[in-house]
C-alpha cells in the first residue's frame, strides 16, 4: 500500500480570518504531502510493512527495522498528526454537553482548560504538538516533540494544535499566543465530541 495525502475536509479559505487560506495551502501541499512522500520513500524496501496503515506503523515501532524506524516516527507522525489536525478543524461550531461536562470536571471550567492548553503549548520549546487525549479513560494535556504521535504513546487524541512555525509563520510571524488563542475559534467541537463519545464506550 502506497500511502496518499488525504483529501482536506474543508475549503482552503473556511477557516479564515483565524487561519489563513495561503497557510493552509502551503501546510498541507508542501509540508503533509513532503511527509507522506518520505513516509513511502523510508518502507519501500521492507515488504513486510506493505498494506500497513500509519496508525499500525506507530503503534507497532517496536516491529520496525532500527533502520528506518526514526524515520517512521518523523515521517509517519507528520502524516498522522497532520491527518489528525486537518479532521478537527472547522469553524463556528458549538461544544456538545458531553465533552464540555467532561473538560469542566477535569479542568474546572472550560477557562481552565484553554489557559492550561495554550500554556502547553506556548511551552513547547522548538517544533511539536500539543494535545487534548484520553489517557487510561483520564482527560490530559500532553506535548509531543517534532512529529512524534501520541498514539505511539497509547493514548487516544482528541485535539491538537501544530505549533510547528509553518502553520503559523506567515499570518502570525513569531506570535504564537495569537496563533494559539486563535485556535480556539477553530476546533471541531462535533467532531471532537464523536472521538470522545466513540473512545469512551
């Protein structure tokens, strides 16, 4: 199996003024197809990884040839991760009373968890991630570093934010807050809600 660029689940410019449509078009025509081109470039001399999904390639590093496993975690991640990113983003959508009683009574207040979110995620030294995800069925605010993935870690991502410069250097330069704040009016709350509600069953 050869692995492909998704197609993206929103208009280039939907996301405006939050995110802007030339960002979008060069973070997901460049930088996720260059991940996923690599990703296919590392395991085509390993038959055995043939018909693999990322997720099974993340989850199974330890079944990966010390060769080319780094290259897994970068390459593979930034596919995953990226796939991830581009399906929770949508704009003007409402929390759903699930997930919302949830964040309350693990953060206190909804407050609460954007204000430890974007710290998280100003924190994050150099390129990396910063996510929502059920940990042991247990709310928590994770980081992960270059294109590592949290589902390499067995946890089950709910949110993420790329704090990678590229998805923010050209709108926002070296405002990060402003990229981060921003974020917030991007979240796919539906499509968080169903992760949730699927995961917690």
């Amino acid at each position: 199996m050869v692995h492909e660029l998704i197609e993206l689940p929103f208009k280039t410019d939907s996301l405006e003024p939050f995110m802007d449509e030339e960002t979008v078009k060069i973070h997901y025509g460049k930088h996720h197809k260059a991940y996923v081109d690599n990703l296919n470039k590392a395991i085509m001399n390993y038959p055995e990884l043939e018909g693999k999904s990322v997720e099974w390639l993340l989850t199974n590093l330890d079944n990966i040839s010390e060769e080319i496993r780094q290259k897994v975690i970068n390459h593979g991640g930034g596919v995953y991760n990226h796939n991830f990113f581009w399906e929770i983003l949508k704009k003007d959508t409402k929390i759903p009373n699930e997930i919302e009683t949830a964040i309350i009574e693990r953060f206190q207040s909804l407050e609460n968890f954007k204000e430890e979110f974007k710290n998280q995620s100003l924190g994050v030294f150099g390129s990396g991630w910063t996510w929502l995800v059920l940990d042991k069925n247990e709310l928590k605010i994770v980081q992960t570093f270059n294109q590592e993935s949290v589902i390499s870690k067995g946890m089950f991502p709910l949110i993420a934010i790329d704090v990678w410069e590229h998805s923010y250097y050209l709108k926002y330069q070296n405002r990060r807050a402003e990229y981060i704040d921003n974020f917030f009016n991007i979240i796919n709350w539906e499509k968080v809600n169903e992760l949730f509600l699927e995961e917690k069953q």
